[in-house]
C-alpha cells in the first residue's frame, strides 16, 4: 500500500525534484519528525487565517493571535526536504508546468437553495488530504474570484504543533458546493493567499523546497502553473493583490524573520512590491522605519492605504494593539503620509483595510478597556479586560475615518475577515462572545456575519445553528468564528469556519440565492 511520500509523489506536477533517494531520506525524515513531536509536542505556532489555534481567553494587549503565519514558515514537507537534501534544488529561470486534469472530490452535501440573502450552512468539508479521495479541501486560504469559482489553498499538515505546509490546491466551480483537487508544482509551498483578475488568471508567492521565494501564476485556474525566481530585493510575498492579468501589489519579506519570538507575522521589513508583467520584474517601495505594515489597499495605481503595527518592541513584546499605523500614498508607494487614529481605537490582532473605489474604503478597528467581559463560560477581568472591534469607514481615500459599532446584539464582536464588495456593503465576519453548547462541550464563542448597505449606519446580523454533534473529523472549534469571508459581489459570498492546523474539516457558509 503506497506511503503519504508516495501519494504525494503520484499528483504533483513536473518542476524538477528530488530525486528516489532523497525521498527516501524524506520518509526517514518524517517518521522521525513523528516520533518527536509525539515525545515532545513543543509550543503551537501562530495560526493562519483559517487555520487556527486553539483560543481559550480573548486576545490581550501584548499578545497577538490569529496572523497569517504561513507566509513565513517553512511547509512541513517542503521544510523537511530542505533538511534532508544537502544542496536543495533552485530555480534559476521561470518554469511552466504541463496542463493537469482536476481530480473531482466525492459528492458531499448540496446544501439548500435559498434566496439571495440568507446565509446557511452549506456542507463540511472532510478531507485527510486530497489524496485520499474524500469530500473537500482541508482548511487553508480561500480565494472566490467570481460568484461561482472559489479556491482553496489547503494545509497538508497533519499537526497543530508542527509547522504549516500549504501545499494543496482545490477548485469549486459551483459557489463552493463541490470541489475538486489541482495539482500543485513538485516542491512549492503557498505564502500568500491566491489574488485572482479572473474565474481562471491567478497569481501567488510562494517558497521552493522551503528556501527560495517564488512568485506563482496561472491562466488555467490551477491545471498549470509558471513558477518564476523572486529577485533577492523582493522576498517572500506574503499578500497579494492583482488588478489585472499582469498588474498585482502586495507585501513581501525580505528577511522572512519575524521581529520577536513567537510573532511569526510581525517583521520588521515589509515592503510593498509591485509588477506590470505578470512577475518578470518588480519595484519595490519601502515603509517609514519601525513599523510593520499588514493589510494594504491600492484602489488606483497611485494611491493605497496601508495599516500595520509599530515595531519599536523590547524583546519579547507584542504590538500595542490600539495604537498602530496608518498611511495613505499618492505616488505607488515611493512617500507615505502618516493618518491619524480615530480616538480610540486601533488595528487589533488583525489588521485588514479594503477600499472599494478610489475614495470610499473600510477597516477593521480594535477596542479594549478596563473592566469585566465574559459570559456563562468565564470572564476576565482588569486592565484591557473588555476588547472587541469596530469597522472604521472612510469617505475621502483613507484620509479620516468614523467608526462604526456593530449591533448590541453582538456581545463584544472579534471581526476576523472583512469584505465590501461595493462603497456601502460590507460584510464582517468573525466570532461574538455567546457561548454555545457543542456534543458535551462548551465553546465561549459563536460564529457570526454582519452587513451593512449603507456604509456602516446600520448593521444586519446573521448567525447559524451548530449541529447537536460535530460530524467525524471536525472540531467542534471549528464553529467559535468565521475567519475568511469572500464576496466577489454583493449577495454572493462564501464564508469558511476556523479550523485547528491538522483539522480535517471545516465547515463552509454561502448565501448565494
């Protein structure tokens, strides 16, 4: 019966690898990163956004929880492949990939038609890996560049402890109803999350055998892949946004080493890197010194915003969560101006910025004071006790900004993901601080969405029911908050739940009509 080195061997594409031996030397590496991590589980990583940790108390200042550490850290097999091999292979020119079949995934639920609007449970997507043939993707990044093609980049790690490796690729054509298995370049492991100008043209950073960043594109909606070297002066692309089939932004790396200990996402380097040739050549444009930038949006090719964290920490520390950065350039990125703060508030432990035309863009905003917080399942209590977010808005190209509260029957809301696919709809999504009875356990939090369609004045909550027992292969976790949100129009949106990394499954919300 084939081993995982062999499965994984039989779908991937054609970029040169390894050769029998070195495989060989991988099996041997894996049966004794096992042996250790059962000896010694060591501490979790940072989770990604959509693969995430177990979360006990509420984020507090000094601790940041929930980043997209995948960008930075070596894919499981990847990793281990570079430390088997002795000089682990480059690529010194772009290489494209041979045209691949799509491996359709076993049906699973349809899930319910219903009108335009209404958000419902669609399916749980159970997978032990696509290799195996059963009905979804694992958790990872989604991408839904149209109403009806969503992907995912999935985590092939089988480990919470262990680090990321997402190397699997998954399509549905069906708004996320069905799915079916794409092969990934032999040796590739995702940085980013996929940024899509069409249903089929994609672009994404990536890492070669876990050492040399790459910058990734397709024009077959993952049958085939170019991968291209990145220049030293880029880095690791660790977001990315692309405006058409050849122009993409995004944030990259160059040293893709956090700034303290266990803040996998916080570097001190980040710079905006831009192409106009599909990624034959970037230009770089740097940040004012000591801050991390995290979430940029460049409406126009002239003007972007940018937040971020300040990096000026002693050692050990975490960002202060509200008190962060906030910059708007007219020029592409060569000069940054800096924006003040509402009173108040801050970017939190996940800062996102989105601008929906040139002028009119949104954020999620953090908010913490003295004080109690909890519910039947446990409170705290004391300094910076009481945190939940807000959704700034902005009118005039990120220049000021009001705040907008969600509604009072969002118990301390903790936005996650934020998506407005016109100037005055958006769509929050998150976790509220209702508990809720899972088989015999109790989780503190509940999944929710939120929207507006007139700029924040008012907000519309949904929530979803859990099942009285958590199907095989899912963890009951899995229902505490949604963490990805995409909405390529307004009614058209796919959600997926927080997923502990080497979870099998993870539930998936739509409301398409």
């Amino acid at each position: 019966m084939p081993d995982e080195i062999d499965l994984l061997r039989a779908f991937r594409a054609d970029i040169p690898g390894p050769d029998d031996a070195a495989w060989e030397r991988a099996r041997a590496a894996v049966a004794l990163a096992g042996d250790a991590a059962t000896a010694s589980p060591g501490s979790r990583r940072r989770p990604s956004r959509g693969i995430r940790g177990l979360r006990g108390d509420r984020v507090t200042r000094g601790r940041v929880i929930a980043a997209a550490a995948v960008a930075v850290v070596v894919g499981a097999a990847a990793g281990i492949l570079a430390t088997v091999l002795r000089e682990p292979p480059s690529l010194t020119a772009p290489v494209t990939t041979a045209w691949r079949p799509a491996r359709p995934l076993p049906a699973g639920s349809r899930g319910i038609t219903a009108p335009a609007g209404t958000w419902h449970l669609m399916s749980y997507l159970v997978a032990r890996g696509w290799q195996e043939n059963t009905t979804g993707p694992e958790p990872g990044w989604l991408t839904c560049p149209t109403a009806a093609t969503c992907y995912v980049e999935g985590d092939n790690s089988k480990s919470p402890t262990g680090p990321a490796d997402m190397s699997s690729f998954y399509v549905s054509t069906d708004g996320a109803q069905a799915w079916s298995v794409l092969p990934v370049p032999d040796g590739v492991t995702f940085t980013s999350a996929l940024s899509c100008a069409s249903a089929t043209v994609c672009a994404a950073g990536g890492l070669y055998y876990g050492h040399q960043p790459i910058y990734l594109t397709t024009t077959t909606g993952g049958h085939s892949w170019t991968a291209r070297p990145l220049p030293r002066e880029v880095g690791q692309v660790l977001r990315l946004d692309c405006v058409t089939a050849t122009t993409c932004r995004g944030l990259a790396s160059v040293s893709g080493k956090s700034i303290s200990p266990g803040f996998d996402r916080l570097m001190p380097d980040m710079r905006l890197v831009v192409t106009s040739d599909g990624g034959r050549h970037f230009t770089v444009a740097s940040f004012p010194r000591g801050e991390s930038i995290q979430s940029v949006s460049c409406p126009t090719p002239s003007h972007c915003v940018a937040v971020g964290w300040y990096t000026r920490l002693d050692a050990g520390k975490a960002p202060n969560l509200d008190h962060g950065v906030l910059l708007t350039s007219d020029d592409g990125g060569a000069t940054w101006r800096q924006r003040a703060w509402p009173n108040g508030y801050g970017p939190g432990p996940q800062p996102e910025v989105t601008c929906a035309d040139a002028t009119h863009c949104a954020m999620i905003g953090f908010i913490e004071r003295d004080g109690t917080e909890g519910n039947r399942v446990g409170y705290t209590s004391g300094k910076d006790a009481i945190q939940y977010t807000v959704i700034g808005f902005s009118s005039d190209a990120g220049a000021t900004w009001t705040a907008s509260a969600l509604p009072r029957s969002m118990p301390y809301p903790m936005i996650e993901a934020l998506a407005c696919p016109t100037t005055t709809t958006c769509y929050a999504a998150g976790g509220e601080l209702i508990a809720q009875r899972i088989g015999n356990n109790d989780n503190a939090e509940s999944s929710v969405v939120a929207i507006t369609r007139n700029a924040g004045r008012t907000w519309q909550r949904f929530t979803f029911a859990v099942p009285a027992r958590v199907p095989g292969g899912m963890q009951g976790d899995s229902f505490l908050e949604i963490v990805q949100i995409q909405c390529p129009q307004a009614d058209a949106c796919v959600a997926m739940g927080g997923a502990e990394q080497g979870s099998t499954s993870t539930p998936v919300y739509t409301n398409h009509g």
